[in-house]
C-alpha cells in the first residue's frame, strides 16, 4: 500500500541498495555457478523491485542474495567473504526498504539526501559492527563450525532487521482496518 505521496523509492537510497548488493553478488562469482546465478537472480529482483517500490520483492531479492552466499561457503568461499556478503545483502534489503518508505512519504522529488545519507551511515556501522563481531566470534569458536557462527547472526540481523524495519512491515492495524473495511461493504 503507498503513502499520501506514493512516489517512487528514493533515488540516492536506491542506488546504494544497489551497490552493497553488488558486493553480496561478488563474493558468489568465484566459487560456484550455482552461488553465482543464485546472486544474480537476487540481485536483479531486488534492481527490479526498487524501480516499482515493491517492498516483498525486495525481500526476496535480498533473501536469495544470502542464499547466494551460503552456496559459495558450501563451495570453498572463506567465512570473512561470506560474512561481508550476508551483511551486504542485509544491509541491501534495509536501505532499500528505506528508499520505498522515502519515495512512498514524501515522493522521489523531495530533498531527501540527508536523511538518506544519515540511514546508510547508522546502517553501515551497525553492519560493520556485525561483521566485526561474527570475525571475533569465528576465532573463538575456531575452524570447527564456523558456518554455524554465520547462521547464528544471520538470524540476530532478522531479527533486528524485523524490529526496527518499516513500520508496515508489522502494522496490524492495516490489516484490522482492511477486515472491517470488507465487512462494511458486504
């Protein structure tokens, strides 16, 4: 459902949406073809889904993009570039989700570059802090079961992706207001 303004996503946004998922597709290219086309396949989605704010697709992008990279560790790919690669596509899904949310409030004309650029900063760190932390912890676990390290914060990001996303993402509200809606029309 669009906003009062029900504009296209953000265009800064947008493109480093984009690019972090550019280096999730990376990291699959050298290890395996099904990593690679796997990447590729999440990458155009989620190209495709920031020109028509499609916010599920978006999703799907990015969640095929960290499939993506857990077929290169399968294939030889080391635990540090599946690590930057699961972080940038998470870090993908969030600033395009947040390009949608922009584009959809105030419209792709509005002045937004600064709340733009201060999201992709607040996100950047708290990725870099996720990448930083999954390094230490795979030292201290060792070389034993390190994808489990990986899965492990894979699902800490869901989780604070889930809480902290768009407001939409869990709007009961909407979905009450959409019920009572069709009960009214009958």
């Amino acid at each position: 459902m669009m906003g009062p303004k029900g504009g296209s996503p953000a265009t800064i946004s947008s493109v480093i949406a984009l690019c972090f998922a550019g280096v999730g597709w990376s990291v699959a290219v050298p290890y395996s073809i099904h990593a690679t086309a796997l990447s590729t396949v999440g990458w155009l989605l989620l190209g495709l889904a920031l020109l028509t704010g499609d916010r599920t697709t978006v999703t799907v992008g990015a969640g095929v993009l960290v499939l993506g990279s857990f077929v290169a560790a399968g294939t030889g790919a080391s635990m540090v570039s599946v690590l930057v690669a699961v972080t940038a596509s998470v870090l993908a899904w969030d600033i395009g989700q947040n390009a949608i949310s922009i584009g959809h409030q105030l419209g792709r004309s509005a002045p937004t570059a600064r709340a733009e650029l201060a999201h992709v900063l607040a996100s950047l760190v708290v990725g870099t802090g996720i990448v930083v932390v999954g390094l230490a912890a795979t030292q201290l676990v060792g070389s034993s079961q390190p994808i489990i390290v990986v899965v492990l914060f894979l699902l800490a990001a869901a989780v604070i992706a889930i809480a902290l996303g768009p407001s939409e993402t869990l709007d009961t509200a909407r979905f009450e207001q959409t019920a009572s809606t069709s009960e009214s029309s009958k």
